[in-house]
C-alpha cells in the first residue's frame, strides 16, 4: 500500500509545471487529488485529478475553492502551495504595482490558501503543508530582487507557521528548487536574445549541470508530505543540483592543468 493510500491532497498551481508534476505523483501514490488553478488553466488538467477553480490573489475564491476541494475529496491531509508567478531585474526595475502583485500572489495568496485550509487539516492525523520556495530565498542571484524578496518571505512564512502549528499535529516545511525547467523559465528563454546561450548559462549556474526537473520537485514535495516523514518539519530541503552548498572547482582542460 502506497503511503498517500486514503490521505486528500489539495496543490495550488496544479495546472501545469511543478504543480501538476506533484499532484500526478500523489496520485499515483494513492492520494485523492485536487488541483487549484485559475479557471482558464484547468482545461486540459488529466484525470483522476479533480480541477478546482481560484485565484491565490482573491480570498473569496480561494475559500470556496478550498471549501469544494475539502468537500469533493470528504477533507484535506495535504497542502501544497505551489501558485506562484516569477520576476525579473535588480531593486530599481520594478515599480510598486509590480511588488504588490507578485508579493500577493508569492507570499499572500500562500496565506490565504493556507488559512482557509487549517480548519480541514486539524481534522486530519496526517496533517501537512509544504510551500514551494526557491533557491532566491537564500542565495543571491542577480537581476532577482522582486522575486527573490518574495521567496524569502516564503521560507520565513514556513518557519513560522511550522512553529505556530505544529501542536495541532500539522507539519510545515518547503522545498528549494534552484532553476527549474517550467513554463516560465520556458518563457523567459524565448524572450532572451540568444535562447540557446541563455539555457546553457543557466544549466551551468548549477554544479550538476542542468536545470532541475519538475518531477525531482515532486518528489522532494512528496518526501515532506508523506505521513512516513513524521518528524520532518521546519524545514527547507534544496532540490538544486548542489547550487547552495557545493563549490566545485572549475573542470580541468588540459594534463598540465590536471597535474
């Protein structure tokens, strides 16, 4: 019997990228699965997952969406809250309207799904919320600032809400990807002036090698989620090809160089 067996997940951001990556993984672990996205992403969201109409920014939405996926599903065991929209540039290149929106969606919207989920999730003896952060949160990356700030908070919400919940037996932690290759990143390298060149940097900006994997998200998702991982919470697991902690050495190109 897989892990997620009888448990109700509910993954905001669902429709696409790491969201419906993680929630296709908890499905097939066993969990009932419901996905929260904006009405025009869910058109093409795959069985057996169940589509749930929100917006992160608008909190009447966000508790009916939450109150329907908690009925549709008879409760909630898992949250995770992956919505989130991206940013570029240094301190100066974005005006307050574009700090407002990203930091409602990144940061807010968390809150507001989060809120409206606790009632549901006390319910629950399996009870946990994992946050998509980033690496941005902890590691400075240029022409990121709107974004990076954003993340921050996450990884400070995390803390925070671990520390106020878990005596009500809900656990809460994040995962930290590093450059991950979703729709935005996909996006973003079709703006860029040379796609090619700019992927290639950004495959090497990371120790392994290459962008992370939507997938290798959801399984980092999954391992905080799972009711196997009791003693788990607080805490930010990086899913980053080494990116925050490892400092190799530039490759060797020539025997002189190698002795």
């Amino acid at each position: 019997m897989s892990e997620f067996e009888g448990l109700r997940a509910l993954v905001t951001g669902g429709a696409s990228g790491i969201g419906l990556a993680t929630a296709r993984l908890l499905a097939a672990r066993g969990a009932a699965v419901a996905v929260l996205d904006l009405p025009r992403a869910l058109a093409d969201v795959p069985a057996p997952l169940l589509a749930v109409a929100g917006d992160v920014t608008d909190d009447a939405t966000v508790r009916a969406g939450v109150a329907e996926a908690a009925d549709r599903l008879g409760g909630l065991d898992v949250l995770v809250n992956c919505a989130g929209i991206g940013a570029q540039g240094t301190v100066e290149d974005n005006d307050d309207a574009e700090w407002a929106r990203v930091l409602d969606v990144n940061v807010v919207g968390m809150a507001r799904v989060t809120r409206a989920a606790l009632p549901h999730l006390r319910r629950s003896a399996s009870a946990a919320v994992v946050n998509v952060c980033s690496i941005a949160a902890t590691a400075g990356l240029p022409e990121r600032a709107l974004y990076s700030a954003s993340k921050g908070a996450v990884y400070s919400l995390t803390l925070a809400m671990a520390a106020d919940h878990l005596r009500e037996g809900i656990r809460v932690s994040c995962v930290n990807p590093g450059t991950a290759d979703t729709p935005w990143i996909g996006r973003l390298l079709a703006r860029a002036a040379d796609p090619a060149a700019e992927r290639a940097a950004l495959d090497a900006r990371q120790p392994h090698g290459r962008l992370v994997s939507a997938d290798e998200v959801a399984g980092a998702i999954a391992y905080l989620a799972s009711p196997t991982s009791g003693s788990t919470t607080g805490t930010a697991l990086a899913v980053d090809g080494g990116m925050q902690g490892l400092r190799l050495r530039a490759p060797a190109h020539s025997e002189e160089e190698r002795a």
